[in-house]
C-alpha cells in the first residue's frame, strides 16, 4: 500500500519517490497545497476504490496517515 501511495503521490510533487517515507509532511516535506491536497485525494479515491470523507482530509498530515486510512478502508 505505501507503494502505491508513493507512486501516486510523486505524479503530484517534484520530489524522488525514494525521499519519501511514512513520516513525511503532506504540506511541509512535499510543499502541497489545500488544493493539491484535495486533487490527492480525488486520485487515492479512484484508485483504491474508497471514499475519503471531507471530514477525515484534515487528519492527513503525513503520508503515513494517509497510508494507515487507505490500510483500513480500501478494498
């Protein structure tokens, strides 16, 4: 699941997909703004198959959050 998360996320940020780990900051480490954000999101739902809820977004601070939900709850 990291993996594909990574993968994913490195079609978004300039930053080497082997600079990221769990630990690093969406905002902070990747420079993502709210809306890229939101567009992350939009893609993590189309391919995992899985609806984010608005409410949980501002829970996703690192990539590890967002891995640990996708762990959860996609299919």
């Amino acid at each position: 699941m990291f993996d594909r998360t990574v993968d994913l996320l490195s079609e978004f940020v300039d930053v080497d997909p082997s600079d990221i780990s769990e630990d690093t900051a969406l905002v902070d480490d990747l420079g993502l703004s709210s809306l890229d954000v939101i567009k992350i999101v939009s893609a993590f739902e189309d391919e995992f198959d899985v609806e984010i809820p608005d409410r949980i977004i501002p829970t996703f601070r690192t990539v590890g959050d967002v891995v640990k939900f996708l762990e959860e709850n996609a299919e």
